[in-house]
C-alpha cells in the first residue's frame, strides 16, 4: 500500500515542461539541425574559391611564361639581327682596311721603283760624265803610244805607258764601256760620224774607210760616236 502511494504521489508531482524549457529545447535542436548545411556551404564556397584562385594562378602562370618565351624569343632575334648587323660592320670595315693596305703598299712598291729608277739614272749619269771626261785620256795615251818609234817600244818609258793605257781600258771594260767598230764596216749614223767622203780601193762604197777618232758605248748606249770617214 506504501509503494503505491509514493507512485501515485510521484505522478501526481510531476515537473511540468514550461514554454521556456520547450522553446530552448527546440532552438538547439534547430541548432544542431542548421550547423551541419551552413558548415557545408561554406566549406563548398571556401573549396570553390580556392579552386578559382588556383585557376587564376594557373592561368596567370601560363600567361606569364607565353610572355617569357616570346620575349625571350624576340630577345634572340632581335640579338640575332643586332649580330649580324655587327658582323656585316666588322667586315666592311675590314675589307676596307685590307684596300686601304693594299693601295699604300702598291703606292710604296711604285715609289720604292720610281726612287731605284731615278738612283740608277742618276748613277748612270754621274759615272758616264766621269767615263766622258776619261776618254780623252785614253785617246792621248793611244796617240802618245802611236808615236813611239819601234826601236823604243822595249824602253822603261813606253813600257810604263802601255801599262797604265792597258789597266785604264780594263777599268772601262768593267764598267761597260766598250770601244765602236769602224774601220770596215758599213756606215751606220747609230754608230758613226762621218765626217768625210775618202776614194779606197780596199772598201766598198758606203764602208768606213778610215777612224780618226774612235767611238764608245757605254753598255748599250752610245757614250762617243766614231769620227770616221766613208768612202764614196
């Protein structure tokens, strides 16, 4: 009977669920019924952008290195063509360097020939006055040993003067001077003066006949023209 009565008591004291109690209850369970989608759509949101973002940097990326390949492309043609440039420069500025030798070598080699030239004319020249003003002395010494009698040829004297006019010819002969054939040739204004007409039995006419002064040449050139005289 006791056991009953407390049941009935505990009934009869049951706590009633006031309309607070009930509105906090259904607000966290509405709560925990709203957390799950609102944590979901914004992790889809963050997913997405992040997903964007990633795009963008891919893109941006690919953007950045086609414009570094054509930019470094440019930068080696451009290098390219500035070489070129360059080079084709280096060697017109070559080319004309190598003309500019050239030109002076061959203006030097034409002045080192015109000088050699004007140094041997002028040697020529110097050392024919000086065969010129030797020849007379080869005709005294001629004449002088034409009018030794034969009887004195052996004689110191004549001896002595055949001596000297023989090294004096040789000197000459050395330095190209060679004596004119005349007597018995035939006449040749190259070579001979004719200074007269003589009558000969010997020669032919228009042969020399006689040389009253004898002619040189001076290598191939004629120094003295013999004074001969032709027949008729």
């Amino acid at each position: 009977m006791e056991e009953k009565k407390v049941e009935e008591i505990l009934q009869d004291e049951e706590i009633p669920v006031t309309e607070e109690a009930s509105g906090e209850g259904e607000a966290v369970q509405a709560q925990d019924a709203e957390v799950p989608e609102t944590e979901t759509a914004e992790s889809d949101t963050e997913a997405g952008e992040a997903c964007a973002e990633e795009t963008e940097e891919a893109e941006s990326e690919a953007d950045s290195d086609e414009n570094n390949t054509d930019g470094e492309k440019k930068g080696f043609f451009s290098k390219l063509k500035k070489g070129d440039k360059e080079k084709a420069a280096m060697e017109e500025k070559i080319a004309g360097l190598e003309d500019r030798v050239k030109r002076q070598m061959a203006e030097f080699e034409n002045f080192r020939k015109r000088t050699e030239k004007e140094k041997q004319t002028m040697f020529s020249m110097g050392e024919r006055s000086v065969i010129e003003k030797m020849l007379p002395i080869v005709d005294n010494f001629e004449r002088g040993l034409a009018a030794v009698p034969e009887n004195e040829k052996d004689t110191p004297l004549a001896s002595g003067m055949e001596m000297v006019y023989r090294q004096l010819v040789k000197q000459l002969e050395d330095l190209g001077v060679t004596p004119i054939e005349a007597v018995g040739q035939e006449f040749d204004p190259a070579f001979h003066n004719a200074v007269m007409q003589v009558e000969s039995e010997e020669y032919p006419s228009g042969t020399v006949a006689q040389e009253f002064q004898k002619g040189y040449k001076y290598h191939d050139a004629v120094i003295r023209y013999s004074m001969v005289g032709v027949v008729q």
